[in-house]
C-alpha cells in the first residue's frame, strides 16, 4: 500500500508512468480516485502521481488542519518519492494547494495547472454556496444538499451523475465532521498579493456553468500570474475533466508539451 507520514499524518498516494513527473492534487471531499482517467492518460509520457489530501479518501482524517498543511504535504510526498520538481496539476480545493505549493516552493514546481480555481477565499466555495443557497436547502439531509445544488455547478449532468456513481464505488465518503473539517482548511485564504512572484509557466482553466468558482474568479487569477493562460470550456460546469474530457486531456497535454 504506498502510503508515507507528514508531521505524523498517514497519507495514501498512487503513482504509475515514466518521464517527468506530474503531481495530481484533488478537490475538496473527494481522492486521487478522480484523477484515474487522467493517470491512465498522461501515464504514457509522465511519472504521474496522485495524493489522497489528509482528511479524504484512504488517508488519515484528522479533526483539524489547515490549508498550508496540505502545502507542506505536498512537499513531503515530493521528498519521499525523490523528486526535485514535478509539474503541477490542481483541482479546486487542489488548485488552492497548488498555488500555496508554487509561493512557498517555486523551485518544486515546473509547470503549473490549475482547474476551477480562485485566488482567494473567507470559506471554502462549497461553504459559500450552502450559504447562499440556505433557503433552497431547508429540510435537506447535510449530506444531501451538494448533490441538489449540481444543477447550479455542473452543465453536463448526466456525464457526473454517471461519474459520482462510479466515485461512490470507489472513494471511502466523508462524515458530515469530516466534511466540516475540510471545508474549515479553506477558510481566510488570500493569495493575490503574491501571485505576481509565481515564476511557472501557467495554465487556468474555468467551466462557463461554474457556479462555485466561475470563471470570472480564473479570470482574476490568470491575470495576476505573470506567465499564465487562460482558457474556458463552454461546456462545462465545476468539472471540465468529466463534463469535456477529451477536450480537457488535449488541452493539458498540448500545454505540458509546450
């Protein structure tokens, strides 16, 4: 089972392919089970490597962390495999980390992606649009609420329904607690004084049928990292890799090869 310890934390990883290496970060209550698509995909070419974040999947769920902890993860799970430098693909909750990673450690990071990102945050984007939403979800299990906000954060819904049940299958799901804790990492996060110092070459990547992150927040981003892109899928909600997946995997590939 490859696993490894972080500040006393177990965390469970899986790696396949050979080449440069490219670290997959996942989004917010989800594992490095969302990503098997594109480890099969980018396995032919890259030395690809995928974390469950402490509190998700197989890894150890603290009551507690914090957003800079899944940073300092990332670095340790980059020690214990020996690489100097990978590039860096983040999702959501993940992209968070990625930028943290890339401010905190430029020299570990090649090139960098981030997926329905933001710069900054009071509360998790999944908060917020609980919040926002409070009146539409009254009466509503905790852990059924999400899944009645989708159609306000994904545009092909079949293509994730049919993706969250082949998840459940998968992914060990989180506690309501568990839930909590990893939306309470999220909080107060503020890059945007500090993008400009990002010296990766970087790729943003927004849904136009986002509602958690749109893409006016991608927008934002992009613009204060100096040597960024951005491209929107038109077709696409809160997960472009499910919703325009051969798009998606075209769209990284041509810009890792670059």
């Amino acid at each position: 089972m490859p696993e490894f310890n972080s500040n006393g934390v177990r965390l469970y990883y899986e790696e396949t392919g050979d080449g440069e290496p490219l670290l997959l970060l996942h989004g917010l209550g989800s594992s490095h089970f969302m990503f098997k698509e594109e480890m099969e995909h980018f396995k032919n070419g890259y030395r690809t490597v995928a974390i469950d974040c402490r509190g998700h999947g197989q890894s150890d769920r603290p009551a507690k962390f914090t957003l800079n902890d899944h940073i300092e993860d990332a670095v340790a799970l980059l020690d214990h495999l020996g690489i100097e430098k990978a590039h860096v693909m983040g999702v959501s909750m993940g992209s968070y980390i990625a930028q943290g990673l890339a401010l905190s450690h430029p020299d570990r990071v090649g090139k960098l992606i981030l997926v329905v990102s933001k710069a900054h945050g009071k509360t998790s984007s999944t908060q917020e649009m609980l919040v926002r939403y409070a009146d539409e979800l009254e009466g509503i299990p905790e852990q059924k609420q999400m899944e009645h906000l989708y159609k306000y954060v994904f545009h092909n819904l079949p293509a994730i329904q049919k993706w969250q049940e082949e998840m459940l299958k998968l992914e060990p799901e989180l506690s309501v607690a568990e839930m909590a804790a990893a939306n309470k990492a999220m909080e107060g996060f503020d890059f945007r004084a500090a993008l400009p110092t990002v010296a990766a070459e970087t790729l943003v990547i927004s849904g136009s049928h986002d509602g958690l992150n749109p893409p006016v927040r991608g927008k934002e981003l992009a613009s204060l990292i100096p040597n960024a892109e951005f491209v929107e899928f038109e077709q696409s909600g809160h997960a472009p890799n499910v919703e325009e997946p051969e798009k998606f995997k075209e769209t990284i590939s041509n810009f890792l090869r670059r």
